[in-house]
C-alpha cells in the first residue's frame, strides 16, 4: 500500500457499508430505503443495474424515460428521491449547504428479496397448488 491511499470501511446505514480512502475526510451520506414491495427482486435487479456506478441526475433522466415501461422505475425514483433529501438532511445538520442531484453520486445501489407471500390455488380433487408472490427490499446510498 505505498503508493495507493488506504482503504477503510465506512459504515452508512443498517447494513450498508461503503469501502472509501481513509483522506475522504468527513463524507455525508444519504441512504433511501424501500422495504417489502410487491416487486420481484430480479426484476429490481435488472433494473438498478443500469443505475450502478452514476450519478443521480443521469439516474433520474433514465428512471422518467422507464416510467411508462417498468412498474419498478416509478419505486426506484421515489427511494431516489428520499436518499437525496436524506443527504441534504445530514449535510444541514453538519452545517454544510444542500446539494442539487446533479452533485451526487450514487454510491451503492442494490435490491435484496424480501419475505415471500405464500397463498394456494384450488385445483382439481380438492388439491392446493401453491402461488409465491416475491417481495423486495431496495437500499440507496448517495454521496458528493
């Protein structure tokens, strides 16, 4: 580790860490949480990976354009909007000024299966077939 700068884990939320360089300084983080959608978790998936490694003003562009097409866009770009809201928050209160989304960055961004609803389907004979319904959870980590 001579000439690279040091790594430490930085824990943000519930969870969440962040690996950052140690000279990072005192970093704001704002973290949006959506939990137990009725979204199945690799329709989530397919759909944040798109978001990862961006900032969030492009997020935003992409997420108005897939509004119409996915049901989980209109859900991403709420939580979105709370982890930006979140940030400004924490800023505010180490004393620094708010931030517009063209600023940040999404830090992390990532959806984890939730708890399954499990409900039967009558069939023939008196027999139960079994229907699964997925449910989510979606974490967002921006920062500057």
């Amino acid at each position: 580790m001579s000439d690279k700068a040091k790594q430490v884990l930085v824990h943000v939320a519930n969870g969440v860490s962040i690996l950052e360089s140690e000279d990072a300084g005192d970093v704001c983080y704002g973290v949006g949480k959506l939990r137990n959608t009725r979204y199945g978790v690799l329709k989530m998936r397919r759909l944040i990976d798109i978001l990862r490694k961006g900032s969030v003003e492009r997020a935003f562009a992409i997420l108005s354009v897939m509004r119409t097409k996915l049901k989980g866009a209109p859900l991403v770009e709420k939580t979105m909007k709370t982890a930006v809201n979140n940030y400004n928050q924490a800023r505010a209160k180490k004393g620094g000024i708010a931030k517009a989304a063209s600023e940040l960055k999404i830090r992390a961004i990532f959806a984890d299966g939730g708890p399954i609803m499990k409900r039967a389907r009558p069939r023939s004979h008196g027999r139960a077939f079994p229907i699964h319904k997925a449910l989510s959870h979606l974490t967002i980590v921006v920062s500057d």
